[in-house]
C-alpha cells in the first residue's frame, strides 16, 4: 500500500489493528485544512528547508508536496509554508511563524484528543481483529 499524507491509514505502520489510534483532521468543508500528514510535511519542511527534500524524505512527489502546501495555504487566513523560487543558488522554504504556531496548537490538540478518548479506545482493542484473522 502506498503512503497518501492525507489518509493516515495508508502510511506504513508497524502498529497493527490491536493498537487503534486516534488521528485528527481539520476539515474546511470538503478539503482537509489540516490532518497527520500535511502535519508531518510542516515538520519536513522545517527540518529539510524546502519541499523538494521534505517530499524526498517523506517518499512523496514533489509535486504531491506542493499541492499539499498550496492546500494549506489556501486554508488559512496567511500561508502556512513561504517558498522561494529556484535558480542559480537554488529556492527554499520555510514554516511561517504562523505555521509553527498552528502546527504546535495541532500537535496539542492530538494529544488532548488522545487522552479524552483513551478508555474507550482499550474498551474497543479486544473488539477489533487481528490482521491475520
């Protein structure tokens, strides 16, 4: 299965059924503002320095990347990633204060997220199958 940073389920996962996890979407309508992979792309982004690499480290296509980025940056009132354009001494990019701010309220929000669900999720382990069943 190949990984899709908007759908979280297709992401390479050592955890199997038994361990269910919780992941949060910001949806703007139909259009996923923000979600576990776009989150994980900010964070490439902030550590790579542009989306080229971001998108190398994450496997992804460069131009997967960018239309995730430009689909932030559509959903907030500033951008969320600012890009400079290639050339002789190459471009770049880099998480917004804006985008640090909204990644760390969403990391926050994942966690809080987590804990409030955290008994029912245990309650619903013995429930699910196993992969091999």
């Amino acid at each position: 299965m190949s990984s899709d940073p908007d759908n979280p389920d297709s992401a390479p996962n050592s955890q199997n059924r038994h361990d269910p996890t919780p992941r949060l979407r910001i949806l703007l309508g139909e259009v996923t503002a923000l979600g576990p992979g776009k989150a994980r792309l900010l964070e490439a982004i902030r550590s790579a320095g542009s989306i080229s690499a971001a998108a190398r480290d994450m496997g992804m296509s460069y131009r997967r990347a960018w239309n995730l980025v430009e689909t932030m940056n559509r959903s907030f009132r500033e951008p969320l990633v600012d890009t400079a354009r290639g050339g002789t001494r190459g471009g770049g990019a880099r998480v917004t204060p804006l985008g640090e701010d909204v990644l760390a309220r969403y990391r926050r929000m994942e966690e809080r997220a987590a804990e409030a669900i955290r008994d029912e999720l245990d309650a619903m382990r013995p429930l699910l199958r196993d992969d091999n069943e």
